[in-house]
C-alpha cells in the first residue's frame, strides 16, 4: 500500500513546466492569433477567436505603449532567469527571451504558478538594478502560461518548441 501511493506521487509530479510570459501589451484580447481570457483559459479549451471590435477596445484601455524589450532588455532578462533558476535548484532546460515574450522550460520543485511569478518578479528586479528599466511598472502582462510536461516526449517537444519553433505554431500536446 505505501509502495503504490509513493508511485501515485511519483506520477503526479511532472517533468518540467513551460513558463511563458508576455511583455505588456504586446498581445491584446481580440489578436488575429486568438488569445486566452477568464472565459477560455481552460486545459483543451479553444482560445478567444480574433475578434476586431474586442481588439479595438482592449488597444483603447492600454495605459501605456506596449513594451518591445531591447537586445540589452532581452539579456539582462536571460542573466535573472539563469540566476533565479540557479539560486532556487531549478533545472532550467531551455530559455528564449524574445522581444515580446519569454519561454522557459523548467523542471522545479514547486507549483508552476510560483516559478512564473519568481521569474518574472526577478527578470524585473535585475532590469532594474541594471538601468535597463526605469518605470515603476512592471514591462510584463498579468498572469502567464503554465504547462505542464508529464512525458519525456512533451518535454522534448517543449524544448525543441523554444529553442527552434518559435515563428510556427505552438504544439497542441505536450
């Protein structure tokens, strides 16, 4: 009986998570790409379908211009997440620091909602401290994507999505 429920644990704890989040405003409910919001943000759900007029009003209520991170952005960036996952014992196993957005795949010991929020929390703290970032806002969107990775597959489709695919379409399994 304890050997079968330590394997329940086991397999209960995926191989690795990937994090993606988005700078601010740089991708708007209503995107010709489909976005996700409160009502379509379910496992296997489809997205919000591109929607002009949705677009429209959510470009109206940005209270700032969208944030496109320069190169120097994008490696002060790379320099916190490498860190973070370092001082935390993560195993990062990919990284891909665009100007729009940030993928990473990790394997961690905690839920992925904590790995998000340290990630990014820390990527601002070290923009800061390197003059890369002087508003007090945050560069990034609310919230972020959480995938989870259960299989050697997944995590190597995952891997290969950030390092190789980014100009395709994601992969709907993992």
């Amino acid at each position: 009986m304890v050997l079968l429920d330590c394997l329940a644990v086991a397999e209960s704890v995926p191989l690795a998570y990937l994090i993606t989040f988005r700078s601010y405003g740089t991708w708007l409910h209503g995107d010709p790409r489909g976005s996700v919001d409160r009502f379509h943000n379910q496992y296997g759900e489809p997205v919000f379908r591109p929607n002009a007029a949705r677009l429209a009003q959510t470009e109206v209520r940005l209270k700032r211009v969208p944030v496109v991170l320069t190169a120097a952005q994008r490696q002060c960036v790379e320099r916190a997440i490498r860190e973070t996952s370092d001082v935390r014992n993560w195993l990062l196993r990919a990284l891909n620091v665009r100007t729009n957005h940030v993928h990473a795949v990790i394997s961690a010991d905690v839920r992925p909602d904590l790995v998000l929020n340290a990630l990014k929390a820390n990527a601002t703290r070290q923009l800061r401290q390197e003059g890369c970032w002087e508003d007090s806002r945050s560069p990034w969107s609310d919230g972020g994507s959480r995938r989870y990775l259960w299989t050697e597959a997944g995590l190597q489709r995952a891997i290969d999505y950030v390092i190789n695919g980014q100009d395709g379409e994601v992969p709907g399994s993992w």
